[in-house]
C-alpha cells in the first residue's frame, strides 16, 4: 500500500489459514490496520495481491457476508441506538425486523452490555462502543472476521472475559479471526499463530505458533504462557526477520 512516499507492506507475503485464529502484534504505526483495510478490499493496493481460497484451495471472491469488520476506532453510526446499530448488518440483508433485533440483542449480552440496547452511541464509554462494534461485526456470524485492537481501552479483567468469549464465538462460527492487538497476552491466549510485523513501516517475521494444550483461564498463569509471550515479546524486540 502507498500513501505519498510511505511504502506500508511492501515486500510481505502473509498466508492466513482457513478458520486459525491469527494474531498480529507490532510496532505503532507498522502497517496492521493497513493490512487488515487490504484484507478486506477497503483499500487499492499499490502493488501485489491479495487471493481468498476455499477448503479445496480453489480461488473464491468473499461476499459481503463474509467478511466482518471492527474498526480501531468502532465507527458506530451516531445517530442510531446502539441494538439498531448492531442490527444494522442484518437490516441490509433484509431479515425481519423482530428477528434481527433478537439476534442484535443476544449477540449485546455476550459482549456484557446487557441493559443498553436503547442509548445513544454517545451515551457510552470508550470501551462500551468498542464492544457495541464487536457485536455489529459478529451478528452476521461472518466466515472472516477482522478485528483492530478491539478491547484496547478495557480493564484487564473485563478484557480477559471478552477474549474468553469471542474465542467461543470463533470456535463456535468456525471463523477465520484476524486480531490486531497491543497485548502480547491476549496474543497468546487466544491465537494459534502470532505473527509480528517490526519496524515502521513494519516487514513481518515468521510466525510464532501457539501450541497451548489447553486455553483456559489457568493457561495464563502457566510456564508454557510465558515461555511463549518471551518468544513474542523477543521477535518485537528485534528477532530474525522473515
Ligand atoms: N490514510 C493514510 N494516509 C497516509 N498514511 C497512512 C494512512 N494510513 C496509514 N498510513 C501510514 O501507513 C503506515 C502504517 O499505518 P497503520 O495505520 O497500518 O499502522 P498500525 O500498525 O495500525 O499502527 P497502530 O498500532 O498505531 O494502530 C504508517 O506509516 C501510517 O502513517
Ligand atoms: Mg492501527
């Protein structure tokens, strides 16, 4: 991707797998809502491709439905509530009005925000319309789902229950998850590939694989945890570059 003289991306071949939930870390400014805004057809590429496989490996074209996003920056339509926000998708699919705003409210409770499906987006806090964005990208039970940063401004602990609930959500939809996060943490415990991308703009290293035997809350307090969080931290510090 090109914008003026800043070459982002330049020279990377990343190889997303079929339903893997893969992470990526790096610095601020290194290309990963570039990446995900490529992935998604948001922006011209200035060079390169970017190709969709199916499970036989033939070459598909995602639709709409496909793909779901959740923006850095939660992007909520202002002047609709927050259900008829996260209706929205569904809304544009045409699904009857009671039944998408059973699915928007039932997809709100999994993200905890019970109780404020009739509030104005600038009613909310910064993490609550982070979740709200969540929600509306999750409702249409998307096969791709490319999320930027989307807990970033959480306490730790609301943070860990939503990871521990989107997890289920992928396993459950069987998804293809591409999460940007800061957190190593959240990296680990959720991902099965970490990948890095270093410098500014950044080039990626070669993915770290998260071979976890298990990914509950006990996980995280493990040496096999930690062991694996050095082995990331270490590639952002500067690794070998793939
Ligand atoms: N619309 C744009 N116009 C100009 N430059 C841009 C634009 N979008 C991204 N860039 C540049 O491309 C590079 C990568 O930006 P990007 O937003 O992808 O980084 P990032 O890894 O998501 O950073 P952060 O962790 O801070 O969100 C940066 O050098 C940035 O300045
Ligand atoms: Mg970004």
């Amino acid at each position: 991707m090109r914008f003026g003289t800043v070459e982002a991306l330049a020279g990377a071949t990343i190889d997303i797998r079929a339903g893997e939930f893969l992470a990526i870390v790096g610095d601020s400014g290194g290309g990963k809502t570039t990446l995900l805004r490529a992935i998604g057809g948001l922006l011209p590429l200035a060079g390169g491709s970017i190709a969709f496989h199916d499970a036989r490996g033939r070459s598909v074209r995602p639709g709409p439905r496909d793909l779901g996003f959740c923006f850095q920056e939660g992007r909520l339509l202002p002047w609709r509530t927050v259900l008829a926000n996260v209706a929205l998708p569904l809304e544009l699919e045409g699904m009857a009005r009671e039944e998408r705003l059973q699915a928007a409210a039932g997809m709100l409770a999994r993200m905890h925000l019970q109780g404020v499906e009739q509030r104005m987006p600038r009613e909310l806090s910064g993490g609550m319309r982070m979740r709200v964005a969540m929600a509306r990208a999750l409702v249409t039970r998307p096969r791709v789902l490319l999320l930027d940063e989307p807990f970033g401004a959480l306490d730790e602990v609301t943070r860990q229950a939503l990871d521990e609930e989107l997890l289920v959500l992928v396993r459950e939809t069987g998804a293809t998850a591409v999460l940007v996060t800061h957190s190593i943490q959240e990296a680990v415990a959720l991902a099965d590939r970490v990948l890095v991308l270093r410098g500014r703009p950044g080039v990626s290293l070669a993915p770290i694989a998260i071979d976890l035997p298990a990914r509950d809350e006990l996980t995280r307090l493990s040496v096999g945890f930690a062991s694996l969080c050095a082995q990331v931290q270490a590639g952002l510090r500067g690794g070998r570059v793939a």
